[in-house]
C-alpha cells in the first residue's frame, strides 16, 4: 500500500466480501506481510515462517461457512505515531449461502509496517462485544447474552446500594453531599457529515 489511508478500506472490504477466492487472496497478499499474526476470539494465529498463508486459510474458511458476506465499514482512524488503523466495521453472514445472522459489530485494529517504502499488515487483531460475536451465526443466543448482561448489571448496582460497603463518607471528603453534578454535552448533536459507507453484498 503506497496510501494506507485511500487504500485500505478497498482492500479490507476486497479480502472479506470478494466475489470470488482468487479476488480473495489477491488483495490479501497485497497487505499482508509472510509472518503475519491475526487474533480472534475464536482463532489466533502466532508470527512464523508464511504464517500469511494459515491466516489467508482463515479467510477462505469464513467464506466457505458463509459464502455470502455483506460488509459495511463505519469508520476509519490512522494513528500514524503507532502505525495503527482502526476500522469500525458491521458485517452479516449467510450461513451455507442461505440462513441470516444479524448485522453485527466490531473494531479491527491492524499495525502496520513499512518494507520498501510501502506499508503491510503486520498484524490484525479483531475485537467484539460476546453479543456481537453470537450474532453472526445465532442471533438467538445473542439475544439471551443480552439479557444475561441487563440482569448482572441490575445485581451489581443492587448489591452496591444494598451492602454500601465501597462508598465514601462525608468524613472522608468534609462533605455530606456526594451526589454527582450531571455534565451536559454543551455542543449539539451532530448532524450527517456526509453519505453513508456503502454496504458491499456478495
């Protein structure tokens, strides 16, 4: 990549929704360097000798569980200092072809790496919320780890308020009163900045 900035997201969308696998594997290459590493909640692969190669293996596996990948990227940030990228990404799969999950979320962090006044991927590490994870293949599931969270939130506030163990004191601070002032965001909500990232089917 001569601009990882304009290219990037080209070649990302390339590698997960192409139409075909020589597509697929053309513009994985392209980014990837040989000892690549990729980690996923459900599979990592660690830096060796091509280990390019068993991440491209990855890649394909995705497609063959779901031959048809709708992708569409939200956001973009560049952190030059680190030579990061980070992409805000929301995806749906279909498995076999023809069953749904829902459109789910995820951060992809890549670090890059400069080679021959070039920049690769040296490294993609791709985080999701559970919730998000379980809505690719079982939106039910997804559903249940929701409420799953909704009812262990409601546990811990209650038995914060209940128990009152780790609260402070007024003799601590010389104040009684430790209700939080709110903070109101003074700069009104933002509008659209622009047409939407566009979502590529395959």
């Amino acid at each position: 990549m001569d601009n990882p900035t304009q290219e990037f997201i080209g070649a990302v969308t390339a590698i997960a929704a192409a139409s075909n696998a020589v597509e697929q594997a053309d513009a994985f290459n392209k980014i990837f360097v040989n000892n690549a590493t990729f980690n996923h909640p459900l599979v990592k692969v660690t830096s060796g000798l091509n280990s390019r190669q068993r991440i491209l293996a990855l890649y394909q596996g995705y497609r063959i569980l779901s031959p048809r990948v709708e992708i569409t990227i939200q956001s973009f940030v560049e952190s030059k200092a680190e030579q990061k990228i980070f992409l805000d990404i929301v995806q749906k799969l279909y498995l076999f072809g023809f069953i749904p999950g829902a459109p789910a979320k995820l951060v992809a962090e890549f670090t890059l790496v400069s080679k021959n006044k070039k920049w690769f991927v040296k490294d993609q590490v791709d985080y999701y919320q559970p919730e998000e994870l379980a809505k690719l293949t079982n939106p039910l599931l997804a559903k249940l780890l929701d409420i799953q969270k909704f009812i262990l939130t409601l546990l811990i506030v209650f038995l914060v308020r209940f128990l009152k163990i780790w609260k402070p004191k007024s003799s601590d601070t010389g104040s009684a009163d430790h209700t939080s002032t709110p903070i109101d965001d003074p700069s009104p909500s933002p509008g659209p900045t622009g047409p939407s990232a566009p979502t590529v089917p395959t």
